[in-house]
C-alpha cells in the first residue's frame, strides 16, 4: 500500500501500483549524450541475441529549462542498444533536426509543437505562426541500407547507424516532396506477394484537408520504391498506424473534426483542436495493394479512437483486425494544464479488440479481446499480415482501470493464456519488441526488449525477456547509467552496429 498525492493537495491513501512522483521522474530531459559498454548487468545476455535494438522518442522534455507542453513535442533521441557475443553497448545521440539546432543555440523555445507547445509570451506571440517543429521522434528503422528516424508530419530524417549522426532529410530520389509526410508505423511484409516473396517495406502517408489523400509507398529489400499510389478519402482523416495483408492495406479513420481557429489565433495546439465525435462511425479505408487492381472499399464501425493495430489477416471473405481501441482522445490536454499532472483516472483505457471486416457484406463485427489497459504491441515480424498466435504489449499492472504502463503482457490468442511481467511498484514499461531466436521454428521463441524505467534508482534497464516464458522473470536486467525519458517506438536488426 502506497500514499498517493492528489495533484491537487488532497492527500489520500491509495491501493495503486505506482506513485505519480515515481512516475514523474521518467519525464526529466537527459541533456547527456553516452557511448559505453554496459557493464552492470543482472542475469546473462543470452549469446545468440545478435543485432541492435534502436529506439525513438523525446530526449529533452524542456528548452533551456523552459518546459514543452507534452512529450510528443520533445526533440527526437535516437538510443541504440547493440548485442554481441553476450555484451551490450549503448549509445545515444540527439537528431539534428533544423529545429533542434536553432533552438539549441537560442537556448529558448523558438517553434510551437503539434502538441501544445507555444513560444513564450502567450498567444499574441503565436498568432498567425502556423510553422510547427518536426521533432523526429517517433519511430526509427533501418531498412535498405538507411537508418531514418521518423515523424509523421515530414520526411524522415537519415542518420549513420554507426555514429548516428544526422546526414539529413530522406526524399527517396525524389519520391518524396520538400516537407511530404512519411508515416512512423511502416509495416514489413515478410513475403510480398506482388514482388515473388521478397520482404518489403510498405508505409503511407497523409495529406490533411477537408477531404484527405492516402499516399501508400511500398520499397523492395534494397529500399527502393517499388509501388505508389494515391487514394482520396473524404473528410479529416489524423490516421497515425495503419495495418496489412498480402492484398490490403487497412485505415482506421477516427471520428475527429478540426477546428483550426484557436491554433491560427495562437490559442490551442493544433492537436487539441481535434474534437471527437462519438456519434459518428470509424471509417476502415481497405486498399488494394496491387496498384493496378480496382476497388477500393469503405466500411464503418462502431466509433472509437485508435492510435496503434497489433496485426491483420485474410479469412476468406473477411479480413480480421486487432487494435487498441479508446472510446475517445487519450491525448489532448487543455492549454494551462502540465502533462505530468495528468489524472489517470480520468482517461478511458485503451483496450484490445477484434474487428471481422466482412468484404463481401460489407459489415463489421467487433469484439473485445482484453479490457485491460495496453497500447504499445509487438509480434513475431513473419507472422506480419497473417494468422498468428501470440503478441506482447505494455500494459498497466491493475487488471482494470487507466494507469502508466507498468507491466509487459505476453498474450496467447488461440488459449487466451496471459503472462505478466511487471515492473511496479517503481518500474515503468516502454515498448516491447520481439526478436525471434536464429533458425527458430516455435512464434514464441525469441526474446522481448524493453527500456524500463526504475525510479527507485532513476535509471533505466534493458530488460531482457524469454518470450516462452514471462513467468519466470527478465533473463537479463541490463542497467543504464542514467535514465532514458519514456520513449515511443523502435524496431530491431540483426545487423550489428558498434
Ligand atoms: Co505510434
């Protein structure tokens, strides 16, 4: 049993898993940049885990002391994790983004974030300033010999997996235009069906008006564009992830109008400016991938607010979708408000759910897989686009109720077996990414990552989990020499860069 502090003064003791202090020190910048051996470390990196874990996310939470709104508009870190021979090595480095450069030498906040951040000196000073930074900070992947950090609203930014120095923006030869989106969540088709098998990349992007373009981008092995094509949808369609099958890419719209006024007029986030509307369905865009086959469709579900699909496939005439499903906006914030006073209690959790998208009906039936709160999943990448069993997610560590993620989730959809692992009372759970064990046969066999945050010793861990088995505990705790700010998403290579 813990006390727990009301952001408002009220004290109270609580039976929750976490302290909102604890959770708090996860969000201090980590101004440093390091590059070391990891020498404290708990248990054994097992020898057959070859390759590098990158990570995204914000590195800096404020400028110079003047604090960002909300973590989404820190400036991107890029953390790489390298494994060889049962050794780790980590390092970090900041993304040199133009916006990151200037206002490091200004040593002040110089651009407003999608998020709420505003230049100081209230609204006049934002006024009619449309121009929104480009953090960088969402994802990273190395594919076709490129490592690119990425952030949804612009190009990606190409950095040297060795040094992780920034080279630059990414146009793919021209592919790309100045400032053309790039999504964070590209998907890796492990067989492409249009391409004899061969893996490839496939990503999207969005052009946000009244009505809305789908830009779909598939790259072969080698990273160059194979397929392009553009698709219209009606209405705002903010799509942040997007899922595949050998024929289809899937978008979920989620029910949000904008009203742009109070971002023109320097008053609200652009991102706050989204209002959601329950009354009105989620509209799933299902595109071919084949560039030259017709038909695209257009089915509607219940609304709801998705930010992250675990996986999809093909059963016949339907294509089966799992997501994590809000009932409404996790993410808005009110303008005077501090991120790191947000009341838990008062967000609706993301949930696991099923959703049957009957082509040939046109129907959709949904269903609720897991009621506990979870977001973030990972899965075997062969089984990407296919029937499979098992995924791992971050989760909290109550069953029910909305909290920061504490715990890590192995779930069985086929026995409807959950393993926990949790870090509470003072561990915080980032991401998890699977990585399959070479020349393995079994979906589970492998290891899960994740960066832990531990506040009892304000550090982070690389924790190390058999993915068979998350009964028995991390395999490995690997202890950072400092923490690494709660991050968003990364992937893993095989590839070894030191
Ligand atoms: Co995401």
């Amino acid at each position: 049993m813990q006390s727990f502090q009301l952001h408002k003064g009220v004290s109270t003791v609580s039976d929750k898993s976490y302290t909102h202090e604890d959770w708090q020190g996860g969000y201090e910048s980590l101004k440093q940049e390091f590059d070391y051996w990891i020498d404290d470390v708990e248990g054994q990196i097992p020898p057959d885990l070859h390759g590098t874990l990158f990570r995204n996310g914000p590195g800096l939470l404020d400028i110079n002391g003047q604090r960002i709104h909300h973590p989404f508009d820190g400036d991107g870190m890029i953390c790489r994790i390298t494994f060889s021979n049962g050794h780790a090595h980590f390092r970090n480095r900041f993304i040199h983004t133009q916006e990151y450069l200037e206002e490091q030498k200004a040593g002040k906040i110089l651009y407003r974030g999608v998020f709420g951040t505003q230049k100081p000196g209230g609204w006049l000073s934002n006024a009619f300033d449309l121009k929104i930074k480009n953090t960088a900070s969402t994802n990273v992947i190395y594919w076709g010999g490129k490592l690119l950090a990425l952030w949804e609203g612009a190009e990606p930014y190409r950095l040297d997996p060795y040094t992780l120095e920034t080279l630059g923006k990414e146009r793919f030869k021209g592919v790309l235009s100045e400032g053309e989106g790039f999504g964070a969540h590209p998907r890796l088709d492990p067989s492409c069906a249009q391409k004899g098998g061969e893996p490839c990349l496939v990503n999207f992007s969005m052009k946000l008006g009244l009505s809305s373009k789908i830009t779909i981008f598939e790259q072969d092995l080698q990273g160059s564009m194979v397929r392009k094509s553009a698709h219209s949808v009606p209405g705002f369609a903010p799509i942040h992830d997007f899922t595949i099958t050998p024929n289809y890419c899937i978008f979920f719209q989620n029910p949000v109008v904008l009203d742009v006024i109070p971002f023109v007029l320097g008053m609200r986030a652009v991102a706050d400016c989204m209002k959601f509307q329950s009354h009105q369905p989620t509209r799933i865009t299902i595109i071919p991938r084949d560039p030259e086959a017709k038909g695209v469709q257009t089915l509607e579900a219940k609304s709801g607010f998705i930010f992250h699909h675990v996986n999809a496939y093909e059963m016949g005439e339907e294509v089966v979708v799992d997501s994590i499903c809000y009932e409404s906006i996790p993410t808005t914030l009110e303008p005077e408000s501090d991120f790191r006073q947000v009341d838990f209690d008062a967000i609706k959790p993301g949930q696991l759910w099923r959703f049957y998208l009957n082509l040939k009906d046109k129907t959709v039936q949904r269903e609720l897989l897991d009621s506990r709160h979870c977001d973030f999943p990972s899965m075997h990448p062969q089984k990407v686009g296919h029937p499979y069993r098992y995924f791992y997610i971050c989760a909290a560590h109550a069953a029910t109720g909305t909290a920061p993620p504490q715990a890590l989730v192995k779930v069985d959809l086929e026995s409807g077996e959950r393993q926990i692992w949790s870090a509470a009372p003072r561990g915080f759970t980032g991401e998890p990414v699977f990585v399959p064990r070479p020349n393995s046969e079994r979906e589970d066999d492998g290891w899960v990552l994740a960066l832990v945050y531990d506040s009892e010793y304000h550090r982070s861990d690389v924790v190390i989990l058999d993915a068979k088995d998350f009964n028995k505990g991390p395999i490995a705790r690997l202890h950072l020499k400092h923490h690494v700010p709660y991050g968003l998403h990364g992937n893993f290579t095989s590839e070894c860069f030191l």
